[in-house]
C-alpha cells in the first residue's frame, strides 16, 4: 500500500492506511498498547487492541524503531480529542506492524532537557528531538528566505571557494591545510574578496559560504566553523544603500520565518523578532554617548546587549545598525569616510552582532596603497587586484552570520545550538579529548 504521510491522515478517515515513521513513544495499558508515531510531517496516536494482529510486534518494538504500520484512521470518542494539536481528532487502529530497523537502548529520553555537551554527544540522537527540530526547521527557512529575496533583488548566487592560497585578512586566525606540491593552503575565514571579484562580473553578487575562523575564543557566540549568507553589490553611493538592502532583506527573513513558523515561536515560548518602522542607526560615538560610556574603538558585548534594550524601548526595533567604526578597527578593503572613520557598519539583534558590512574600496590605487599601509604585499593579493585593475563599480556588502541569527531569533543561550554540527577548540562531533575522536 502506498504511504500516506501522517500530516495527511485526516483526510482518509474510516479507511485503510499505510503510515512508515519511528515509535515516538510506546505505552502499555492492560492488554492494549499505545504509539505516537513520528514521521517528518507530524504525529498521530495509534492504539493496538487486543484483538489485532499487530499485538505481538508492537510489544516487540521499542522507541524510536523504524515501522511500516497499516490501520483504520478512526474519529477519537469527544472525550479523547485534544483540540489544537494536529491529528489531536483521529488516530490509528493499528492492524499491522512491519518492523523496518530497529533501536538500541536509548541514552535518554529524547525531549529531556540535558546539557549542552551532552546534547552534542549524541547529536544522531538528539536533533530528532522537538527543540532541534524547531531551530533547524527555522534555520533553513532563514537561509531560503534570505535567498529568495536577495534573488528577487536581482542577486546572482555563486559558489565561493573554501580553500584558498594565502591567508588574505593577514589575521592569525586561519587554518592551516596542507596543500599539493609540498604548499600550505588555508580555509577561507570569509569569502569576501571572491565577492568583490564577482561584482566585478555580475554587479549584484551573493553567497550562502563555510566560513572558518581558528580563534582561540570558547564563547557563546564564536564557532570554528560558521555558515554565512555575503552579498555585494555595485553602483551604489555610500553604504546606506547596503544597509537598506540589508534592512529589506532581513525584514522579509523575519516575516517569513514568522508566518511559517508561528508555531515553533509559541512552542518556545519567545516573540517574533520586533522590527519597529525602521531599523535605528547610531554612530558608534553617538551609542557610546546614548549609554554614557567613555567612546571606545569598539562595543564591548555588554555595550551591544545595552544598546538594543534602547533600540526595541525606543524604537520598538530589535535591530540596531551601529556605523563609524574606525577605519584601521575594520579590514583593510573598507572604504573611509574622513580619514580615521570608516564606512562600514554592524547591524546588531537583540544584542549580539549578527552582521558586517561595508562601502569598499573601488579605486586600484588606492586599494594597493591600502594594502601597503597595512603591512601587507600586494603581490600577494594580484589575483584578487586584477578585479580593481580591469574596473570595478563602487560597491559595497555585508555578511549574516547564519548560527548568530537563528540564536537571536530563537532566543538561544549559545550559537552552537544552532549549529546542526559545531566546531569549537574542544569538539569536531565529539570532543577532541575522548577517545576515537
Ligand atoms: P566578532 O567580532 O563578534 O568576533 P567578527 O566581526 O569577527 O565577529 P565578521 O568578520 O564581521 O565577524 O563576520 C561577519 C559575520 O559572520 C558576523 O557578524 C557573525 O554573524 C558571523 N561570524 C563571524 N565569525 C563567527 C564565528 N567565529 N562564529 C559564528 N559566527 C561568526
Ligand atoms: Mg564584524
């Protein structure tokens, strides 16, 4: 019989079904056994009555067992419905059970609330679980949002590269790969200058990239290896009009995620993110002054949290944009304003940075004398010049942290929840100090 999917089974109600997921939960009661059944569109309750002929296979099946079940989709009596809930009105007369793949002894009950390196430890297990479900559910509706409305602004989405031929942003934060021919490679900690190479070729340019970052940092919001969504784009005048593409894009993220995902927002007991009339912008002088701290080159992660609680209490926004970060505070391809101030910008949510961004620098010159002044040899960067040498627009992007966005839009305590599979300094899958590792 063909498989009905369990988000379906209402519409097949007093007829014969074949359903195909995991044993959720099984429960005894007297000569009766009770499912919930679990497949990737839902759960439906299914009983096992003494008489069927599935008793002995559904006594043989444990949690979280793969099975083929065939039954009556029934009506619930009045007083078994529970209102709200999906297939909360029918459930499933259980008359046959194929056993597909079985489970060993679980390491815990799946939904139990434990730590979060435990929750690692068992990654295979534990993203089976309703919150792992919720976050990544919303994750992918994030980062498919975010493309198809960087598409419908006439973005072309290319591929970047992950390993690359020399550690362009000179910090010391790079990996190291060893490469053929006896050279050393690197996994690329941003994509940004093949960015830069592709407005050169299609103007408006985005990328959905790995990106990997080596900093010894054991924080709730680093990763050693993150996901990014970059775009850059050329003809612009200043970075305004970046960070107004960046503030439309991220306003149909957040709209979208909040439609589709109403549900996960209720189930996790957090509001959809405020988006107020029009994202704040403050200049970092200005944020230090709102907050009546001595001005400082950057803001510190207690400065971000202070000055979004002042973002959503004044301008209902959980978005901030902070701009004027000092020019030699940035990375040497951002344009200048005046001399020591900078065009480029952060947009802050609900406390924490999520994004960076940018007016570049357009002119050849200016571009290898900037590389110069910061210690560095433009040899070295001839690849990437020759997009500046063969005329590029002014132009200018940005780059969302992916695992940083879906945790502030889920209110999570730490980024690497909402990594599906996160590095840090002490873990690739499992830590690297347990054995077979
Ligand atoms: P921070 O100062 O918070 O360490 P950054 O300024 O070095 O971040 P950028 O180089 O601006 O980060 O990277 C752009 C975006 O990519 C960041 O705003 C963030 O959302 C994300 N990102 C960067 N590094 C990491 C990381 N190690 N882990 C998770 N996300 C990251
Ligand atoms: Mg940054």
């Amino acid at each position: 019989m063909e498989r009905v999917l369990i988000r379906d089974l209402k519409a097949h109600v007093g007829k014969e079904v074949t359903i195909a997921g995991w044993v959720d939960v099984r429960r005894d009661q007297g000569k009766m056994v009770f499912f919930d059944f679990r497949d990737r569109s839902g759960m439906v309750q299914g009983v096992v009555l003494p008489k069927s002929e599935a008793v002995d296979a559904a006594k043989e099946t444990r949690h979280e067992y793969v099975v083929s079940v065939t039954g009556k989709v029934n009506v619930r009596p009045q007083k078994n419905v529970q209102a709200g809930k999906l297939n909360g009105d029918i459930e499933l007369e259980v008359l046959r059970i194929e056993i597909l793949s079985r489970a060993q002894e679980l390491p815990f009950e799946k939904d139990t609330d434990i730590n979060i390196d435990t929750r690692f430890d068992y990654r295979p297990f534990t993203l089976r679980s309703q919150r792992d479900h919720d976050i990544f559910k919303v994750q992918a509706t994030v980062v498919d949002a975010y493309r198809q409305s960087l598409i419908a602004q006439d973005f072309t989405e290319f591929q970047a590269p992950s390993l690359v031929g020399g550690d362009a942003e000179g910090g010391a934060a790079v990996f190291k790969v060893d490469y053929f021919n006896d050279r050393t490679a690197y996994l690329a900690t941003s994509p940004q200058l093949y960015k830069q190479i592709m407005v050169g070729a299609f103007e408006r340019a985005f990328t959905v990239a790995r990106i990997f970052r080596a900093e010894k940092s054991a924080t709730t919001r680093h990763l050693s290896e993150a996901t990014c969504v970059d775009f850059e784009m050329g003809f612009i005048s200043d970075e305004r009009e970046v960070m107004a593409t960046l503030e439309r894009t991220i306003r149909d993220v957040v709209e979208t995620v909040a439609k589709k995902h109403a549900d996960v927002f209720e189930r996790m007991g957090v509001p959809v993110p405020a988006l107020g009339d029009k994202f704040p912008v403050l200049t970092l002088r200005e944020a230090h002054e709102k907050l009546g701290v001595t001005p400082e080159d950057d803001m510190t992660p207690e400065h971000e949290r202070n000055i979004c609680e002042w973002a959503l209490k004044e301008h209902g926004s959980d978005f901030v944009f902070i701009t004027r970060f000092p020019t030699n505070a940035r990375a040497f391809y951002t344009m200048a304003e005046d001399g020591t101030l900078s065009r480029g910008f952060d947009l802050l949510f609900r406390g924490l940075e999520i994004n960076s961004g940018a007016q570049r620098i357009h002119n050849y010159d200016e571009m290898v004398a900037r590389i110069k002044e910061r210690g560095m040899d433009p040899d070295k960067f001839q690849f990437y010049l020759q997009a500046f040498k063969y005329g590029i627009p002014p132009h200018g992007g940005c780059s969302t942290g992916i695992e940083r966005f879906t945790m502030k839009m889920l209110n999570l305590g730490n980024a690497k929840e909402a990594s599906a599979f996160p590095r840090d300094m002490n873990r690739i899958d499992l830590l690297l100090s347990q054995e077979g590792a």
